[in-house]
C-alpha cells in the first residue's frame, strides 16, 4: 500500500489506485464532481474528499444540473446535493435548465439533451473552478461517478444495437477532461460505503425522510433502454455468472488495451493522409468545412482505413452526431479495390442504422468497400451521405464536404 492510500476506505483506495495508474489527475488537479445526489454521485462526493486529503487530487468543486423534468422531486434532489456540498465545505455549482422544451426546441431526444446541456454546463463550471484557482484549464478534470455497473449496462446496450470493436470499451476511464474514478467499483459496493459511513458516525448528508441518497424513480422505468437492460438483461447474466462485472471488466480492459493500439496506428494514417479543407494554423481546421483524403490512403489496411474515417466523419459532423456505417462505407467506395480498376456504382450503400458508441471503429455494413484491399481514388466518384455531405474523388484524393460546398465547386467549374 502506497503512502497516500494509508488511511482510505477500501472504495476510495480503488479509486485511488485508478487516478493513479490511469492517470486521471495529480494533487494539483482543481476536479469538479458531478453530482445528481443518487447513490453513485453521493459516494463520488465522500470518496473525493478521502482523495484529496490523501493529496491525489486538487482543490475540489461540485456540480448539479436540475433537468426540470422530474417537478418536485427534481427540487428535492438539488435540495440534498445543497446539504451535501455544505456538509463537506464544497463549493457548488447549481444549473437549472428547462431540458424538456430545449428538446421540443431543437427536435433532440430528451436524454441526448439532457446529457448535452449537462456537460456544457460543467464545461463552463470547470472553466471557472480553474480561473479561481489560478489554474490552467488543461489541468482541470469532471469526475463523474460511473461504476462498473454502469460500463457493463453499456455494453449489452451496444451488443444489442450494434458497434464497431471500440465500442465493446463501452467507457472509458479517461476522455478529454472526464474522467471515471469509481469504473471499478459497483454500484452495490458504493451503496454499502456510504451506509457504513453513517454506522461509523461519520458526517452523512440525508433527505427529509432521512435517506442517505436520492432515488430516481424513472431508473424503474424499463421502457427506457438503459432501465430495461439494467432490470432485465443483466440480472439474469448475473443468475449465470455472479462475478460478471469482474469478468466483463477484465474483458473491456483487454479490448480497450488492443483499440488503444489500434488507435494510435490510426493516429499516424491520419496525420499523413487526411488534409482539413481550411486550416489556419493558429486556430485550428474548421472540422465543418470538410477534408480530403490523399491518394495513398487507399493502400493502408482497411481496419485503419475504417477507423480514421470515421473519426474524419466525426469531427466534421460533431461529437454529438450518429456517424453512419452506410457513409464510411461510401467514402471507403472512393477507391479502387487495388489490383482492378474496375467500374464502380457512384451511389453509396442503402442507409443503415449507425453503429452505436461512437467509439472505435464503425461497424462493417458487408459491402464491397468492406472486402476491399484498397487502391488509388476512382476520378468522377460522386455519393451523398449522411443527408448532406458530399463525397468526391479524383486523381487529387477523396473529397468530403457540405453539399452546398460541393455544389458551388461544381458550377464554378
């Protein structure tokens, strides 16, 4: 046992031992909490500040997004994640959004809003939670209070609906700022922290019924997909094999080790084969205004090929966008299969569902650019994808861009 661990709980020397190992953050890091005040979040709260008296992290903030989706129960949560952050001399963030008529206003799904709207509002929270430290915001890290649980839900949900060899990660312990302390830990092992710190007579927060954590009635609700999965699909896995979440685990941190490699071996495909269409250096490309894939991508092996345009495709559409299968196997159809330049169809593959995840490679849709062993780009290849985008080949490379764009280019020429 490490210096810094003497003295945890055994929850907070789990998560401890992944801050750590994974690098999630140092003691200098300023971390905002997300906390929704249900049992995980509640536990995230007491382990963060075991981690920062042991010194693995910074100076501490916390967040709570009341979605108004839930009325007075909604109230009663940001009521408890109140008590909470006073009870532990947190400082809080308080975000109030209207999410139900910002998806009417958009036309989004409600939770694809809600998460959206939640993680701009602790963007901006941390942004301020590093200004008042005098911190750089690279330094800055969300920790949100993610369990094993949690990973293995999403895995069976993106079995279900399918995902490319990424996306079976299904989370990962780092993104960008977010990171996943408690990944290791189950929900059921939070659950008995937080009661044994009540037993122990450590300071707890409760609600007006005397409740350690509050409950979120619409978990129960099994026509939601996470609910029915949660409810349904893992218990019985669990009837099977009662050490699941460990062995699943296991079996994401192996998949996640060999995408991890793949991952960088698409890293340098990219930067030797993609070109963003404005770039100024200073500021960065305009991911929206598209790019071009140079001629010698073709030859690179396909699992890469699939990989780096996807991510291409990602970037240009936004990180909250469905990248489809049909559109990566449209722009993969943009080169010859090698050997034979052959004549090939100008419409893309029948629109498919996109692969679910989002992470890792896109799913292989069965058409011949998936059997391709890659070539030069076919000159006069013209598809739409994604409803509007336009993808183009001559002698030059591979061409996506915004349909209006390609239309303009087009009759100037």
């Amino acid at each position: 046992m490490t210096r810094e661990a003497e003295g945890l709980s055994l929850v907070a020397r789990r998560a401890a031992d992944a801050v750590r190992e994974r690098r999630l953050a140092t003691g200098e890091s300023p971390v905002l909490l997300m906390v929704s005040g249900g049992s995980d979040s509640t536990a995230l709260a007491y382990v963060a500040c075991e981690l920062r008296a042991a010194g693995l992290v910074g100076p501490l903030a916390m967040l709570h997004v009341n979605h108004q989706l839930r009325g007075a129960d909604a109230d009663t949560d940001a009521r408890f994640v109140a008590g909470l952050a006073e009870l532990l001399d947190i400082p809080l963030f308080l975000c109030e959004i209207d999410v139900a008529a910002e998806a009417k206003r958009s036309g989004g799904n409600v939770e694809a809003v809600a998460r959206h709207e939640r993680y701009l509002a602790a963007n901006e929270a941390l942004r301020s939670l590093c200004q008042h430290e005098a911190a750089p915001i690279a330094d800055g890290r969300i920790f949100t209070a993610h369990t094993a649980d949690d990973r293995v839900e999403s895995f069976y949900m993106r079995s279900i609906v399918g995902t490319g060899p990424g996306g079976f990660r299904s989370m990962r312990y780092a993104n960008g700022p977010v990171a996943r302390p408690l990944m290791d830990t189950s929900r059921e092992e939070l659950r008995a922290y937080v009661e044994k710190r009540e037993r122990s007579g450590k300071p707890v927060a409760c609600d007006a019924e005397g409740g350690l954590w509050r409950e979120d009635a619409t978990n129960a609700h099994t026509d939601r997909f996470r609910a029915y999965v949660r409810h349904e699909i893992v218990p019985r896995a669990k009837e099977r094999n009662p050490q699941l979440l460990n062995v699943l685990g296991r079996t994401m941190n192996l998949i996640a080790d060999e995408d991890d490699f793949m991952e960088s071996l698409a890293d340098d495909v990219a930067d030797r084969c993609v070109a963003w269409l404005e770039d100024d250096g200073a500021l960065g490309p305009d991911f929206g205004a598209g790019f071009v894939l140079a001629p010698s991508f073709g030859a690179e092996p396909l699992p890469l090929r699939r990989r780096v345009c996807l991510r291409a495709l990602q970037s240009m559409l936004g990180p909250d966008a469905r990248v489809e299968t049909a559109s990566v196997d449209a722009v993969l159809t943009a080169f010859s299969e090698g050997a034979e330049d052959e004549p090939r169809e100008q419409a893309p593959p029948a629109a498919e569902p996109a692969a679910a995840g989002g992470e890792g490679a896109a799913a292989c849709g069965g058409g011949r650019a998936c059997k391709a062993a890659g070539g030069k780009p076919l000159g006069g290849y013209v598809a739409n994808i994604q409803g509007d985008l336009a993808v183009s080949a001559n002698k030059r490379g591979v061409r996506v861009e915004p349909m209006a764009a390609f239309r303009a280019r087009r009759k100037r020429a």
